[in-house]
C-alpha cells in the first residue's frame, strides 16, 4: 500500500471527523477546505489531473468561498452540546460503523489487489473532453441548464422581502389547517 | 508492474460517506449540514474515480464531474435556502425549521 | 268462452268515476257525489247487461241441468260445462314461459259477486250523499269509494290470480284511505294503518301460495289451473300448504281467527263505508277466493278441517264479543266477524255455494244494518253508544223497520233471507262428515257450536235494536228521521233482505252457480212448519234479546254481577289486541330499536369506528416520530438504508 | 340505409358518456354567479342550471335514440365501439350495452334532468354542484357502458369523486363524517377489487399469452381453479357488496343519504347503488361461476338478512331521510336476492325491480327535499297532520309510499312478484323470510305516513307551509306517471330486459357446468353434462313427474338448478 494513500487518507478522514466535531461553523468550515484539497490530492494520485483541478477550482475556490461567505454573513454562533445531541451522536455512529463493518469487507472481497499490465487510463484534459462532448454532450447540456435552473432559482429563494405584497413571508401565512368546505346550511 | 489498491480508495470513501452521513444527523446547523453533505458527494467522488480506474473507461470520471454540476446547482440553491430560513426565522439551525409539522 | 266489451266497461266507469270525482269535487262538492253514485250506477247497469249475455250463452245448457235436477237426478259440479265470458286486455307481462294477461272474466260466480258488488255499492253511494252533506272533503270521500268498487271489480272479475291479487291489494288500500278518512284524529289513522298491515300478513301468505302455484304449476289462470287440478300427481301435503296459504291470506281479508283484530277498529271510517266495505263485499273476498278456489280445496279435506275449526271458533267468540258491546257499530262489526265465520264453515265443508249464498244475504241485511245503524248515528249526532240512544223507533221509522227486519233476517227466522242461507250452512255441517274424513268426526260438536253462535247472533242484534229503537230516548241530542237519498237505500235493502230466500228454489241460485263450482244435491224444498221449527235458534234469540231488554232489563245487569270476569274478559275482547300488541307488536318494535341503536349503531358502526378510531390511534402514535426535525428523519432513514444493505448482505 | 349508415358509424355510446362532461366543462366557462344570484327569482332558474338541464336533457334524448334503435332480440353487446387505449397493458377503450345496461343507463339519463331542476334548493356555490353532477353523470354512464375491466374500473373510480364533493360540500350537519365514511368504505372494497382485477389479468395472461382487460375475451375462456375463483369472487363481491350495500356493510349508505343534498341521495339511490348489483351482474358472477354458486347462498342469506333488518331498523327511525335510507337497504335485498337466485323469473324482475327502486325512492327524497326546503328538519315529529294543510304533497307522497311497499299496479309490485316468485324456486326457507319484508315494509312506510301526513297540525309549528310548486310537480310529475306505467304495462320495459337475462342465465349455467366439469371432472356424473345440454332428457321427466305436464320450461331449468346446486355441494 503506497505511502501517499495511507497519508491522505488519514488526513481526509481527521479532516471529516473535524468537519462535524467542531462546533464553531467556521473551524468545521475549515476541516472542509482541508477535505476538499485532500479529496483533490486523491484524484491526482488516481491519474485523474483535470479532476483535481476542477475539484479545487469548484469546490475549494467556489463553493466553499460561497459557504464562508453565509456563515459570514449570517453570523452562525457556536453549538452548544447538549446531551440529545451526544445520544445522536453515539447513535448515528453505531448504525456508521455497522455500515462500514457490513460494506467493507464486501468492498474488499469485490475488487481485491490485483497486478495489472496495460497502464491505467489517463484522466488527461483530452481524453476527458473527448468523451464529454461526443458519448455525454446530451447529459453535459442537461447539467448546463440545471445548473442555469439552479442560478435562478437560488436568485428568487434569496430574493429580499418588501417585494410582492401577495406572497407573504411562510410565518405570516399562517394556516390552521382545515378546509373551508362549502357554506353553512 | 501496476497494483491496482481501488478497494481501498473505495474503502476510504465508505469511511469518509458514512462521517458525512453522521454528521449531517449530528449537526443543528444547516450550514454544517450542508457541508457534510458535501463531504458525502466527495466520498462518492472518491469511489467514482477509483473504479472508473478499475474498470479501465473515463465513465466515472464523467460522472464525478457530473457530480459536481450537481453540487454547484446544490450549494447556490442551499445556501439560498439557509438565507431565506435565516431571513423568516433569524436562524441558521434547522431544528427551529418545523412549522410543517403535524 | 266468448269475448265481452261490456264486460271489460264495468270495472272501467268507477274508475274513470274516481278521477272525475275528483276533479268535479274542486268545483262543486255537491256534484261529486252524483257523479261518483253515477259512475256506480252504470256499473251496475252493465253488469246486469254482462249478465244478461251470459245468460244467453249458458242459456239451453242451464235448462237441461234443471230439468234433470227436478227429477232429484244425482248430479253435481260435474256435470255442468264451464261457460264464461272473457275480456282479455293485454298481456301484463311474460317471463319465458311464465305468463300473466290482464284478463277479465265473467262466469257464473263472478256474475253474482259483480251484482253484490255494484248493487249494493250504488245504493250505499246514494246514501253516502246524504250522510256526507256536511262534510267538507267528500269529494275524496266519493273519490275513494269509486276506486273502492273499481278495485273490488277488478278482485271478482279477475281471471287468474294475479288480477284477483291486483283487487285483493286494491280493496286493502281503500279500505286503509276510507277508516282513515277523518285522519286528523290519529287513533282512526292507526286503525286504518293496523287494518292495512293486518291485511298484509294475510298478503304475504296469498304470495307465498302464488309463488308454490307457479313453481308447481307454472299457471296463474284459473281455468288452466282447474285442468291442471284435476289430474294432478301433487303430494297432498304440497296441496295442503297451498290451500292453508289462500287460507290465511282470507283470514286476512275476512277478518278470521287470528287476523281478525282490525275489522273491529275498522269502524272508524265513516258509515256508508263500513256496510260496503266491511259488510258487504270486501271483507267477503275470502270466501269468495275460497270459493274460487274450491279445486284446491277439495283435494285438501285436512285444509277444509282447519278451514272449519278456524271458521266456527271464529263465529263463537265473535258472537260472544258482540254480545256485550255497547257501540252500535262495534256490534255490527263482531257480528260481521261472527258472519263471516258461518260463511267459512260453509266453505269448508264443501259447501261453496251456501257460503256464496250466505254472502248475498249477509250483503242485503248487514248493509241495511249499518246503513240504519248510520241513519242512527246521523241523526244523534255522532253519538255511537246505544246507552244514549233508545225510543228511536218513533222518530225515525223507517229507520227503524228497516233495521228491524234486518234483524229478523240475520236472526235466521223463517222466511226472511237469512234463514235460507243459514239454514243451509247447518245443514252442510251436519253432513259434511259423508264427504271429509276429517270433518266426520267433530261434526256433532261443531253443529252444536255454530248453533249456539246463530242464538248469540239472533240475541245481540236484538239487543241492538232494542236498545236503540225501544224503550225511551236516554240521549241529549235531538234525532230526526234522515234524508231521503239515505231512506231509499234503506228500504230496498230491507226489502232484499226480506225476500233474498227467493234465491233459494224460486231463483236458481244454486243451479246457476253450479255453472261454476260443484253445487252438490239440490235440496227440496221442506214444508213451512219444518222451516219455522228450524229456525229455532233465531225465535230463541230475539225473544230473549226482547225480554231483557225491554221487560227484564235486571237479568242482564244480575247476570253482569254475578259473572263480572266474563263480562270484562268481553267488553275487553278477549284481551286479543292487548295480547298481539305484547306478543309480536311490542317485541318486534323492541328489536326494530335494538337492532338499530344496539346492531346498527353500535356492533356493525362500531367496528367501522372501530377501524377508523385505530386508524386514528396509530396515526397519533406514528406521528409523533414525525419531530419535524430534519436530523432525526435523517437518522432513521440512513438506520433504514443501512438495515437494508445489511439485510441484502445478509442474504 | 342511410340511418343505418349514420348510426352504424356514430359513436353513440361514447357521446352518451362525454355528453354530460362537455356540458361540466362548459359550466366552467360561464360567467360568475355572484352576481346573478341575488337578483333571482323563484321563478328564474339561473344559466348554470339552464346549460345544466340543457346537457342532460341532450343526454336523455340520446338515450332515447339509443332505445329506440336497441334491438330486444338481440342478445349480445350491441352499439359496441372499441379502441385500443394502452396497448402496451392491454387495456381497450370498449364500450356496449345489451338488455341489461340499457334501461339502467336509461334510467341514469332520466334521472339527471330532474336532479337539476330539483337543484333549486342550493343555495350556494350552485355551479360547482351542477360541474359535479354532470361529472358523475359521465361516471356513472361509463361504468355501465364499459366493458373493458380497466375501463370499468377507472370510472368506478370516478363516481366516487363528484358524490365526495356533493355530499361534502353541499351536505348537512354531519356532512364531513358522512362523505369520509362513504368514500372509505367503497375505496376499501375498490381497492381489493383492484388487486384482484390485476390477479385476474395477469392468469389470463399467463393461460393466453396475451395481456387483455377486455371482458369479452376473458369470460368463458378464463381457466381458474376453485381456489382463485372463491377468493377472486370474494374480492369483488366486497367491493360491489359494500356498493350495493349488502348488510353489513351498509351502514355508510343512511349516513350519506341523510347529509346529501337531495339531489345527491336522488343520485345515490336512484342509480349508484345500482351499480354494485351491476357489478355482481356484469362481472363478477360471469367470471367466477364456481365463486359465484359457492357464494350465490350465502349472498342470498345477507340479502334476505338485509331485507328484514333495514325494514325493522326503519321502522324505528325518528329522521324521515333515515328511514327512506333504510329502505333502501331492503329494497335493494330484493334485487339481490332476485339475481342470485339466478333464474330467468327473479333475475328480471330484479333488473326490473332496480328501475322501480330508482323511481319511488328517488321520488321519496325529492318530496323529503320538499319538506326539508321549507321546514329545514327532517325530524317526523316535526310533522304531522300535512295531509289537509298540503293535498297535493300529501297525495303524491301517498302514491309514492305505495310504490315503495309493492301495491299492484303500481311499479314496485311487478318487480317484488317476479323476484320472490323466481327465488321461492331457488330459496324456499330465504325467500319465506324474504316475503315478511312485504309485511313490514308496509308498516314501516305506512307509519311514516300515518305520523307525517295524519294526525294534529301543529298550526304554529308548520302553518306556513306550502303545497309543491310547479318547478317541484314537473321533477316529480314524470317519476309518477312512471310509477303507473311501469307498474300497469310492463311489457315493453320486460321485454328488453329479458331475452338477455334468458340468455345470461343459460350462459350462467353452462359456465358453471363447464368450470365444475373441468377443475373436479369426478365430481359430475357423465349424464349430468347431457342433462344441461339437453332438458328433454328422460331424467328432467322424472325430476318434474310431480307437476303436471304443461310445465314451462323456466320450471324446467329450476329443476336444472338444483341438481346443479346438488351435484356442487
């Protein structure tokens, strides 16, 4: 087992672990970064170079820029533990580790160490682009307007109140839940 | 001579899934939530990549870039809904988030 | 058989009667009753036309049977060819095989039925003119008797059974209209309800015999029944059930033993429609369809027994029951119950032609004796109860002497009509035994107690009359002697009532219906000292019935305190109303209730609330795992999902 | 030859169906009615009730020309159109009719005009209540019109929509409690009707090598084992059993008949009801034979239960809707037990007894409507005493009390006679019971009558009260004059329904010999396959020596029965 995997995958699973132990928003946001650079080092140990860097540029560059950037904004405080939460915790751990336990020795039993001649497929910028724009240019276009959908509708979610006065904030729209059927006779 | 180790990136990414999967149990903040959820498409990212290797065709790798179009589409449609729950609730915690409930 | 147009006319005027009278009553009240006596009258005159052509077709056959019948030939019903004449209008319906026409037909029988029927039915519309002139709603009245006597029309000329059901139900429901016809008091709706419903056990049972003729017989028609009767391989328990079936359902209509309870309460309705209805034709459909049917009930001698027990008990206890009824109407209505009971005794001996000829007088004097009994209540104003009438004799005379020789003919005395009949049915009683096994053996006992009902009936109608037309007035009102539209009625009535024996030899009645239905010996005439000692029973009766309640008026108030059980046990009638009402009345309207607050409502509601209450409860239950946190429905899908994987690792 | 061309190519049936909903949706065009409602007379009747009246009278008129060019003789599916609608399921659209549909479909079409002119009495949200009408108007033609089981499904289905609304919207107090109660249970008996629609198929399926839903090809040529048949037989028997309703399972129909409008209940007991029997009669009994004569007692046994109860538990009702509900109840225990006893005789007269069923009752709701309108209770000691204050209401709910308790002449007679004359030759013990029902229903309707109509007036209570008016004598003039024509001359109503009532009955019983002799060929003895061939055998002489020789042929084919019934058990 090469020394490169063994490294990064002890990195990528203290920087998760980090992720959802830390309390402050901030700190597990920046266990995240951490994943994601690592998670990155992992595709370009697995050949796949314009992965790594998408990965980097998408997620660290982007998306993770964009999560700083709310919980910035919006000021999150720190969580405090409470013992519902420590019982979730355990709990949640117990059904993980039975799924690792279940999964895992499958996993390995399913694609055991094997030596192989022919070289590895090249996850080269070429090689990638070729197939994406010949085999999948329909499921490509696909992700184009779903995430054009996504821009939208991210712009009409964020959309500020004292806009339209028919449609009320949810609180204010307030619903008891009965039907009104029919009048009185 | 080349060994092939994807059983254990695979491996890896189980591991790293299912402490997404914990996480977003465990943590209150939709933000946080939010991020282990990334954490969990990264996982599957992981996996794709390795078998994609294995089996000796870019289709994986296809799909990890689709996966992160998806997350793109996620994390602008998410957070804009973690902006709209703060706007109506002056919250980010998703516990407070319960008025449809029964 | 021969096609009739006059035929199918008669049932056809009272009812276009019935409509017109109604539509004429919006304008002018007074009319209506014209038009309904009218629409009667016609009736009746084509009837007498129907008659006359069946007359003619029977015409040179009846002479032979008579001649030979002068001879003191033994012949009976067998001898006779069936001749009758027919209106077929359509056909009802058909299904396969099975067939039902709206057929009427016109034989021997229902020629004397249609001639009781619209006779004596126009005379009680002419009277019902008087006695109804002050009420406000008669055109519905008149409205009601036309389709009362359409009905009754359609029951006699029907030519099978289903026609006959048709009037059978008809005549149930004018009757139910008529009691009723002063409905705001509720107690005279209830009776004309009990009377409907009554009737309709009697129905149910006439259905089921229709249903056991249909399956067994595939006919309704009664000239195809009668052939298919007459060699029949029927076990005799099958036939037995039919005939007890067509039994009960008379008892129904006939107010018998045990479904007699309504025609009592029946005399809520107004007179008139008391001596039509409940006198004179309706409640005499049972022996009608007894006689009718006397194919059937020949082949049943255990049948005609039951025919005979039920009958005479019925004739005791009736006449008992009127004994000490103080209703002048109630009297009339148990003496009725008591009537037809001889007529049934008649009819199960095998006698058909008595129990029709009893009918025919029974219609003359029964009617006359309402009619009076009407004239009565007319004249005192609604007053009903003969300890406030008396002395009436002077006032109203003709009143009086009509009701008078009726009571003479219903007593049984020589010559008046109802000697003859009655006279007859004794007769048959004590020779019935020769025919009937069965009968053989209580024939000596059932002679003694009819006879002791013909004294009763003798004694109570004398007590009646007495009591109303005797001794001096005990009432407040002021009596008169009624219109004359009611008087005529009464007098030709009476005049019937006087001369009906004539029937018996100088017409020949019997002769004629054994055209018919088997007639048996044509019986000689006896010498008037025989007929006068023979009517014994009648003599007994009324000089007892005169003698209490004109000289000796202390023996019956002695005999009332000496035997004051017997007397409450009658004034009470027999508690039979009291008894059916806590036997099968009240039971059954404590299960109606039980069934649907405690079956309906709680067992089978209850386990549809039940499921649905479970429902409800579960769906508390699961709700609250719903926390409306979205961790906590993340962890129990991923527990889910991991529960699976290791379920199809497992595997 | 040109009619024939005309109508040979016209879809009439499929007009028939769409007729109403095209008349739904053109309500839903019209202008708004806030405005004219106010300014409405008693006279006028409102646009939305004038486009109403006027589809559904189009409706009628087509019907008629659907029975005016019906042929009686003809036993088989006639005006017959199909059309492939799912064909990767099989699933047909095909539509038919034949001597049994046909007056029921006839009797839908008759009733709906007068449900709109009735309609008066909403007062609020009157379009919607004519949308859902004519809705179910469409429904419930289809239903009868299907013979694709799919088809017949989907608009079974589609019944259960409008009546839902109708009843929970525009009902009474308990309206709410009612609609759920009524449509949770029908879905209850669908929904196994469903899962044994599809179990059904799919053995066909698997026997043909075809999937079809097309009734035609299944019945007769559907090979089940006793097993599937009892449990598939089951299934639909609840479904069309809780429809009907069949006792138990009727306990939602006096709750939903007193909280709907009265046009609703008009609609209720004047056709839906119907259409359990006419499941049983279109379906389930052709397809299942063996379900069916294992079943067929024990129907008969709930049926004749059922006539007994409802009579005695309306008898004890304070609310007149009730009991008009409850009556229900036993009246339709006679047409049941009239078509299990599964003889030409009672089979007719049930189909026969489900159209006077349709007309007194439905009749009997519109004078309860009448009342109700005026008084707002439906309480009978509320009334009393009417028949002076009211005549002409008096006299029609007189007329329409006979009807109901069977007096000859009147429609209820022929029906009840037939049905408990041929089921006496099946049921003997049963039908005995059955004919108690003759005495209390009766008593029951007459002491509705007596308490409502006879008896004091409460002057201060009901002095304002007012005879029926026009608009109200026309809904209920045509229903009486049926009730007499009907009652009177029956024949040319009989006379469609029968040839394919002879027919379905003879089919009945040859399918049943057929399925017997093939799932337990041992059971049969080899002269019993003749003997229903052939009724001349020497053997039916000897069954039927006891009655004379001029026996007809329906007694014939009794004696059939029950030694088919012997030779089962």
């Amino acid at each position: 087992m090469p020394l490169v995997f063994v490294i990064l995958s002890a990195l990528l699973i203290a920087s998760a672990v980090g992720v959802i132990l830390f309390r402050n928003p901030i700190h597990s946001a920046l266990c995240l970064v951490v994943n994601l650079v690592g998670v990155a080092c992992v595709f370009a140990a697995l050949e796949a170079h314009f992965l790594a860097v998408v990965q980097v540029i998408v997620y660290a560059g982007a998306i993770m820029v964009l999560v700083v950037f709310v919980l910035m904004l919006l000021n999150s405080k720190t969580e405090e533990r409470t013992l519902s939460g420590v019982i979730q915790l355990v709990l949640s751990g117990i059904i993980g580790g039975c799924l690792v336990s279940v999964v895992g020795p499958f996993i390995i039993e399913q694609w055991p160490i094997v030596a192989r001649e022919e070289p590895p497929i090249s996850g080269s910028v070429e090689a990638l682009g070729k197939v994406l724009y010949t085999d999948y240019i329909f499921p490509f276009e696909t992700a184009g307007f779903l995430v054009m959908a996504a821009l939208v509708a991210a712009a009409m979610l964020a959309k500020t109140k004292g806009g339209d006065p028919n449609h009320p904030r949810i609180s204010e729209g307030k619903n008891d839940g009965t039907i009104q059927a029919g009048g009185e006779q | 001579m080349n060994y092939d180790y994807s059983a254990y990136y695979v491996l890896l990414s189980l591991v790293l899934f299912t402490i997404g999967t914990v996480g977003f149990i465990v943590r209150k903040n939709a933000i946080v939530a939010f991020m282990c959820l990334e954490l969990m498409l990264n996982a599957a990212n992981i996996a794709f990549v390795a078998l994609s290797r294995r089996v000796g065709n870019l289709d994986g790798e296809i799909a990890v870039f689709f996966v992160m179009a998806v997350a793109a589409a996620e994390a602008a449609v998410g957070l804009a809904i973690v902006i709209a729950l703060f706007r109506n609730l002056e919250t980010t915690e998703s516990s407070d988030a319960m008025e449809l409930r029964l | 058989m021969e096609n009739s147009l006059t035929l199918a006319c008669i049932p056809l005027f009272p009812l276009v009667g019935a409509l017109l009278t109604y539509g004429v009553g919006k304008s002018s009240k007074d009319l209506a009753g014209w038009v309904a006596t009218g629409a009667s009258l016609l009736s009746f005159i084509f009837t007498l036309l129907t008659f006359q052509q069946l007359r003619a077709l029977v015409g040179a056959h009846s002479y032979e049977v008579a001649a030979a019948g002068a001879h003191g030939a033994h012949h009976g019903g067998e001898a006779q060819v069936y001749r009758a004449l027919e209106a077929p209008l359509f056909e009802w319906f058909r299904i396969g095989d099975f067939g039902v026409d709206f057929l009427f037909r016109f034989d021997s029988l229902t020629a004397v039925m249609c001639l009781v029927v619209t006779g004596i039915g126009t005379l009680i519309h002419l009277y019902s003119i008087g006695y109804m002139a002050e009420d406000e709603s008669r055109p519905r009245f008149f409205s009601y008797l036309n389709l009362f006597l359409f009905s009754m029309l359609l029951l006699v000329l029907g030519g099978n059974l289903l026609v006959l059901f048709v009037g059978w139900e008809g005549v149930g429901l004018c009757s139910y209209l008529l009691i009723g016809f002063w409905h705001k008091n509720i107690a005279f709706a209830g009776a004309g309800r009990k009377a409907f419903v009554v009737n309709r056990i009697g129905d149910a049972a006439f259905l089921i015999a229709l249903f056991l003729l249909i399956q067994h017989f595939g006919t309704l028609d009664f000239v195809a029944l009668k052939a298919a009767f007459e060699n029949t391989l029927a076990s005799e328990a099958l036939l037995t059930a039919i005939a007890l079936c067509f039994f009960i359902g008379a008892t129904g209509k006939s107010a018998q033993i045990p479904l007699f309870v309504w025609l009592p309460d029946a005399m809520a309705g107004p007179t008139p429609v008391s001596a039509l209805i409940h006198a004179a034709t309706m409640v005499t459909a049972g022996v009608y369809l007894t006689a009718r049917m006397h194919f059937l009930f020949d082949l049943t001698p255990y049948a005609l027994l039951i025919v005979v027990c039920i009958a005479v008990l019925t004739a005791i206890v009736a006449a008992s029951i009127a004994l000490v009824q103080n209703d002048i109407k109630k009297v009339l209505a148990y003496s009725t119950v008591s009537q037809l009971g001889f007529m049934f005794v008649a009819a199960g001996c095998g006698a058909y032609w008595v129990a029709v000829f009893h009918l025919v007088t029974h219609a003359f004097f029964k009617a006359c004796l309402f009619l009076g009994s009407g004239s009565v209540i007319h004249a005192c104003h609604h007053e009903q109860d003969m300890r406030e009438m008396g002395g009436l004799l002077k006032v109203m005379p003709w009143t009086g002497l009509t009701y008078g020789i009726s009571t003479l003919a219903i007593a049984g005395i020589f010559p008046l009509s109802g000697y003859f009949s009655k006279h007859h049915i004794v007769e048959a009683l004590s020779h019935s035994g020769e025919t009937n096994p069965y009968l053989g053996t209580y024939e000596a006992a059932f002679t003694a107690v009819i006879t002791a009902a013909a004294i009763m009936t003798a004694f109570y109608v004398t007590r009646s009359f007495a009591m109303t037309f005797l001794g001096s007035y005990r009432g407040h009102a002021h009596p008169h002697e009624s219109p004359v539209t009611m008087v005529i009625p009464l007098v030709v009535l009476a005049l019937l009532a006087l001369g009906g024996g004539v029937l018996n030899g100088m017409v020949p009645f019997q002769l004629w219906l054994g055209h018919t239905i088997p007639v048996g010996h044509v019986h000689s005439s006896e010498s008037i000292g025989a007929a006068l000692l023979h009517s014994w029973p009648g003599f007994v009766g009324v000089a007892f019935g005169l003698l209490f309640y004109t000289v000796l008026p202390q023996v019956p108030k002695a005999l009332a305190t000496t035997l004051p059980w017997m007397l409450g046990a009658l004034r009470g009638k027999l508690y039979i109303d009291e008894l059916y009402g806590a036997v099968i009345v009240r039971p059954l309207e404590g299960m109606a209730r039980m069934l649907w607050k405690g079956v309906d409502q709680r067992v089978v509601d209850g386990c549809v609330n039940g499921t649905a209450a479970i429902v409800d409860v579960s769906g508390e239950v699961v709700r609250n795992t719903a926390t409306g946190q979205l961790r906590h429905y993340a962890l129990l899908m991923f527990a889910g999902t991991v529960f699976l994987i290791a379920f199809y690792f497992a595997m | 030859m040109d009619e024939q061309l005309l109508f040979g190519t016209f879809p009439l049936l499929t007009t028939l169906i769409f007729l109403p909903l095209l008349g739904a949706v053109t309500l839903l065009f019209l202008p708004g009615e806030r405005s004219s409602e106010q300014g409405e007379g008693e006279g006028a009747l409102g646009l939305p009730v004038v486009v109403a009246l006027f589809f559904s009278a189009l409706t009628f008129l087509v019907s008629l020309v659907l029975v005016s060019r019906f042929d009686p003789e003809n036993t088989s599916y006639q005006f017959q159109e199909q059309i492939s609608w799912i064909p990767s399921l099989g699933v047909s659209y095909i539509l038919g009719v034949d001597g049994i549909s046909i007056l029921l479909v006839l009797l839908t079409t008759f009733l709906m005009p007068i449900i709109f002119l009735a309609s008066k009495s909403v007062r609020e949200g009157r379009r919607g209540y004519l949308f859902h009408m004519l809705a179910l108007e469409t429904a419930m033609l289809g239903t009868l019109l299907s013979l694709d089981l799919f088809l017949f499904y989907v608009f079974w289905e589609l019944m259960l929509a409008p009546m839902y609304f109708i009843i929970g919207i525009w009902g009474g107090k308990r309206r709410i409690y009612a609609t759920l109660k009524f449509v949770l249970y029908t879905v209850v008996g669908s929904l196994l009707m469903l899962v044994a629609l599809f179990s059904l198929v799919w053995s066909y399926a698997e026997q043909s090598g075809e999937v079809t839903f097309a009734l035609n090809e299944i019945v007769g040529n559907v090979q089940l084992s006793v097993e599937e048949q009892l449990w598939l037989f089951a299934a639909f028997a609840l479904a069309f059993g809780i429809k009907v309703p069949i006792f138990p399972f009727h306990t939602w129909l006096p709750d939903a008949h007193v909280e709907a409008p009265t046009g609703g209940s008009v609609v209720l007991a004047g056709v839906l009801l119907k259409m359990g029997l006419y499941g049983f009669i279109r379906i389930a009994y052709p397809l299942f034979p063996e379900g069916a004569s294992f079943f067929g007692p024990y129907l008969a046994g709930l049926a004749v239960i059922g006539i007994v109860y409802g009579a005695l538990v309306a008898w004890a009702q304070h609310d007149i809707k009730k009991l008009v509900a409850y009556s229900s109840v036993s009246h339709l225990g006679y047409c049941v037990l009239g078509f299990v006893a599964m003889n030409t005789l009672a089979a007719t007269g049930s189909i026969y007894q489900m159209l006077n069923h349709g007309i007194s009752t439905g009749a009997l709701f519109l004078l309860v409507g009448v009342l109700y309108d005026r008084k707002h209770t439906r309480e009978i000691s509320a009334y009393g005493g009417l028949a002076g204050k009211v005549p002409l209401f008096a006299f029609l709910f007189l007329v329409f009390t006979l009807s109901s308790i069977a007096l000859p002449l009147t429609n209820g007679f022929v029906g009840e006679f037939l049905i408990l004359a041929g089921s006496y030759q099946q049921f003997p013990t049963l039908t005995l019971v059955a004919v108690s029902g003759v005495i209390l229903g009766a008593v029951y309707m007459l002491t509705l009558y007596m308490k409502t109509m006879f008896g004091e007036f409460h002057e201060e209570r009901n002095g304002d009260l007012t005879d029926v008016n026009s608009r109200e004598l026309m809904t209920l003039a045509p229903l009486f004059v049926l009730v007499f024509v009907m009652g009177v001359y029956p024949a040319p109503f009989l006379g469609m329904i029968e040839p394919t009532v002879a027919q379905y009955v003879k089919d009945h019983h040859e399918r049943t010999m057929t399925s017997q002799n093939r799932s337990n060929p041992r059971a049969l003895p080899s002269g019993g396959i003749d003997f229903a061939r052939s009724p001349e055998t020497p053997e039916v002489e000897s069954e039927t020596a006891k009655a004379s020789s001029g026996v007809p042929s329906v007694l014939v084919s009794t004696a059939q029965e029950t030694l088919v019934q012997q030779v089962s058990s």
